[in-house]
C-alpha cells in the first residue's frame, strides 16, 4: 500500500492511499488453448534441453523448495479425449505426482491457491465460464483440488471445452461451480439423442464453503435461469447431499416442487421422476437426508 499526498486543502493535507491489487492469471489478458499449450510444451521442452536445475519453487503448502524439473512436472489434460489437446503443466512434490503445487501460466509459476484467486470486483457470485482460464478452474476444482474423500463421493469426468458452466465467487476465491446441458444438446458423442429438458448436470461447493447456503444459491440461479421452462432436470442419480439441499431448496419454493425432475439422458417421461413426490414417499433414504454436500449430483 502506497500512502499518497494528493492534494492541500486550506492548511490541511488530504491523503489518500492507494492499493495495488494482485493480478491473478484468471485477471490477465486471455490466451486461447493452443497458446496455453504451446506455451507448455515450449517450457517444457526447453527444460529437457537444460540438463542444470537452476530453478527452484518454494511451496507454502510443504514449505519446502522443490526443484523445477521435468521429473517434478506433469502435464494436465484440461478436456476430454475426443477434443483437441489442451494441456497445462503441474509441479508436484517429488514423490507424488497427484498433488498439485503450482501450474505455469503466463511464463511463470503459480501456487494453486493463486490460479483459483480474482482480483476483479466483478467476479462475484455465479459468473459464466468464458476464458480458457476461467474452463481451468473448473478443471482444477473437479480434478485437483476436491478430489473425493468420503466413501460415497463421486469422481469428476472431464468436462467438454462447450460446456455450460457458472463458477462461483466469493471475495475473491472459487468457490464451486455448476454445469448445465441444455435442451437440445446431444447426450453423447455416439448417438443422436438430444436432451428433452435443461439438466442441472454436475455441482460442486468446495468443503470448507460447505453449509453456508451455496447450494441452495447455485439451484435458485438454475432455476431463474430457465424460468420460460416448464420442467427442469437434475441428473440422476442424486447424490446423499444433492438429495438434501433439493429437500431444502424445495420447502422454500414451493414454486418449483412441479418443475424440478430427476432425469436420465435424455429426459423423456420414462426417464424423469419428480423430486419432491419422491422425497415425500420416502424414496430418498433417511440417511441421504443428512449427507454432506455433494461432489456431483449424479
């Protein structure tokens, strides 16, 4: 923080202070998925020609230095098989490569931490993904960062570079996010089955944001954002805490008991059932009623 004298006013001096933000890489200018991964192929390359380590990154999660290595570098594939490649490079401790210390972005290196950072105001609440940084959080939320832990919890797919998403910001840190399929879409890439209905497809509220009420948020933002749509779908099968929150979220909005559905692909009326019926014959146990809130909803 920079203290400033800006101006003399009769005999006194008024001061003002200038903040200086943080540029986080989600703020920086964009870069496309060919430049993201040329630019990590570039880096990595240039590492293998280098038989030296002069670089070292100190972690503040192990507070120890690792070395800048290849042997310390791995690459992280953003998007499915199918789609073209779209990779990111990832420094990990020496002897565990599923642990992700920092992702070199913008010819540097980042702590994780910072790559799921903003310093924009605007970033607040449920934003739509639009950047290929903005699509990395997503990755790095789903893949790296709440990687299940309890029985029960359901592993991410990588999601398509065209999928719908909204991540959700809260002072300046990721949150969770949501993704969407939209009626109309194709269910798969083998078929030509399109969904009936737009389907609420996989939800993620990191856990220490838990039970604060961001759940219930993500749904009322789903269901506003859809309000011309008679019926809406959740992808089945509900998780324990998905089950939960829609309980909750439904005792509020009586509105939506009608609309909201529990669907398998693509969502014809012997693939849906409504949720709130189900949850008062009973057809969500007990113990889904209590869980904690999900990793996905399907």
């Amino acid at each position: 923080m920079a203290l400033m004298i800006d101006a003399k006013v009769g005999s006194k001096f008024r001061l003002t202070t200038r903040l200086h933000r943080a540029m986080y890489p989600v703020d920086l200018p964009a870069v496309d998925d060919a430049e993201l991964t040329s630019a990590s192929e570039n880096y990595l390359a240039s590492l293998n020609a280098t038989h030296s380590c002069n670089e070292l990154f100190r972690s503040l999660l192990t507070s120890k230095e690792i070395a800048v290595t290849p042997a310390n570098i791995r690459q992280l594939q953003l998007f499915e098989d199918e789609h073209p490649a779209c990779t990111v490079l990832a420094l990990h401790p020496p002897h565990d490569q599923t642990q992700v210390l920092a992702l070199y972005l913008h010819k540097k290196w980042w702590p994780l931490d910072d790559v799921l950072q903003t310093s924009s105001e605007a970033r607040s609440g449920l934003q739509p993904v639009q950047s290929i940084m903005e699509r990395l959080i997503v990755f790095l939320l789903s893949q790296v960062v709440e990687r299940p832990q309890l029985h029960g919890e359901v592993s991410f797919s990588l999601h398509p570079p065209t999928e719908t998403c909204k991540v959700l910001w809260k002072d300046g840190q990721a949150v969770g996010f949501y993704t969407i399929k939209h009626k109309g879409r194709l269910c798969d890439s083998w078929s030509s089955r399109c969904y009936l209905l737009p389907v609420l497809d996989t939800v993620l509220v990191r856990r220490r944001y838990r039970r604060r009420g961001f759940g219930l948020q993500i749904l009322h933002d789903f269901c506003s954002s859809f309000s011309s749509e008679e019926f809406l779908g959740v992808s089945s099968p509900l998780s324990s805490g998905m089950a939960a929150v829609i309980r909750k979220f439904l005792q509020q909005h009586e509105e939506h008991r009608a609309r909201l559905y529990e669907v398998e692909a693509p969502g014809g009326w012997s693939q849906r059932r409504n949720i709130w019926l189900n949850i008062q014959l009973g057809r969500y146990a007990s113990e889904q009623m209590n869980g904690p809130f999900p990793l996905r909803p399907l």
